[in-house]
C-alpha cells in the first residue's frame, strides 16, 4: 500500500472519482445525476482512502473495500477499468458491519455484498447503459442472456426493483443451486468464485472481527457528524497494519499472503479457459 489519498467530506469524493472514470457512458451518468452518481453518492457517505500497490501479488485480492480502501488499478480499455473501480465503490458503498458477528453470519453477509456489487457491475450496468456494453467487451458475456431476454427487459422497464432483484436470483442461484451439468463455461466459472469466496473467509477466521468492530465505530463517528476525526483515527488505524509490514507496507500482510496463492492458482485456470480476459495495462 503506498501512494494513500485521504477525501474526507463528500464533494471531494465525488471531484476525486468523477476524475477517474475512463470512458464517456460512465463519466456522463455521473456528472449528470444518473446511476452511477447514485452510487457514488453512496459511496461518499463516508471518508474514503484510496491508494496504489506496493506489492499487486499479494494486494490484488486483499479486499482492502472492505475496510475502507479503494486500490488503482488499472486495464487498457478504459471501460473495463471503469468497472472495475464501479464494483469496488460498491463493495465499500454498501457494507453492513456487526461487531461481535458468528462467522458463518459474516461469510454469508460478505456473500451477499459480493452478490450485489456482482450483478451490479456486471449486468445492471449494461441495462442502465446500454452504450456500454459494445465498450467493454467485444467477446459474448453472462449478461447478454439477460440483456437479450425481452421478459427480463419488459421487466426491467416496467418495475426495475423487482428486476435487479430478479437478476441476483438468477446469480444466487448459479452460486449455489444450478445443477453444474445445465451450467455453461460462464456459470461454471461463477460457482468457482463462489466456491474461492469461502475460501477467503476462512483466511480471515481469526481476525475478521477486529475489522468488523473498528469499521462499525468509524461508521457510526462519521455519519454522527465528526468525519474528519473519524478519518484520522481510521488512518492512524491502516497505517499501524501496515507499518507491521515492513518489507511492502501492507495491511494484514498474513491474510493477504494466505489468499494470493488461491487466487492466482484460479485466475491461471480461468484465463486458460475463458477467451479475452481483461488484462491490467
């Protein structure tokens, strides 16, 4: 973790943000008070960290949305790496936090949170701007059978909440019920995630609570009103974890050190299999 930028009230999120975004669809909806605004209005309901890698194995899939921090990174098509930043603003943008949480309760609420920024970033994005999709990928996606689907798009039309929360029925249920023998490449694929989910849960068994009792607190400080105290001690806070590192500065190195390895072995057998995967630039 290097590179820490600190955006304590929420014009300057909003000022920080909307000078990321790459691509015109994205950038447009949220200068103009569309979906993505919406989002990061969201998102700006507390101060916010964000910051660069020092060591992108490692830190990759730390997570680090969880506890309050947005990682750069970035892709060669500008619209992947827009959606890369919306799936992260999500995650952070509406996390619950529960001190004292049992920890299947905490593995099925970060489920649930991944459920969400999930088809958000992935399927409701396109619905909600359909110039987008031609700028993302040129390759079929999971979304095209929903997009291509005239019930789901009546439905989208006609009562948009109860269509979001079909779409993440219809992912719940590839997470977790779909026989794999009905499932396509795409599916497969998501039940794999699923599966790594869990694995990434119990990598944090011991110390998940400590991020559940410290977020909650800072939580609560900033939406009572002291935003700029809560920002303090949440750095002071990140940097006393990283400062444990002192080969790459990064919060919770073990945590992510445990993880990286899953992840990578998977992310090594899904490009091997799935065409076109978006690479970092």
């Amino acid at each position: 973790m290097k590179n820490l930028v600190a955006l304590t009230y929420p014009q300057d999120i909003h000022r920080h943000v909307h000078g990321l975004w790459r691509c015109e669809p994205i950038r447009d909806s949220h200068a103009n008070g569309g979906f993505i605004h919406d989002i990061v209005e969201q998102f700006a309901s507390l101060p916010r960290l964000f910051c660069d890698t020092t060591n992108d194995r490692l830190e990759r899939a730390h997570f680090c949305s969880w506890w309050g921090v947005s990682m750069n990174r970035t892709y060669d098509n500008p619209a992947i790496e827009d959606l890369y930043r919306l799936h992260e603003m999500f995650h952070s943008a509406f996390m619950p936090y529960f001190p004292g949480i049992g920890f299947d309760a905490f593995h099925r609420k970060m489920e649930d949170n991944e459920l969400k920024a999930s088809v958000c970033s992935e399927i409701r994005v396109y619905f909600e701007l359909p110039h987008l999709r031609e700028l993302a990928f040129e390759h079929p996606i999971y979304a095209d059978r929903f997009l291509s689907d005239s019930s789901m798009q009546t439905l989208w039309q006609r009562n948009k909440p109860v269509a979001i929360e079909t779409l993440q029925e219809a992912r719940r249920d590839v997470m977790f019920s779909k026989p794999e023998h009905e499932m396509d490449l795409a599916e497969r694929w998501i039940r794999r995630f699923a599966l790594q989910n869990r694995q990434w849960s119990t990598c944090w068994y011991d110390r998940y609570l400590d991020i559940e009792q410290h977020m909650y607190e800072f939580q609560i400080r900033a939406l009572q009103g002291d935003r700029s105290g809560a920002m303090a001690e949440h750095i002071g806070w990140i940097e006393a974890q990283a400062g444990e590192d002192t080969d790459d500065h990064i919060p919770y190195r073990q945590e992510a050190a445990l993880f990286a390895n899953i992840y990578w072995s998977n992310r090594r057998r899904y490009e091997a299999q799935v065409p076109a995967v978006a690479k970092p630039g």
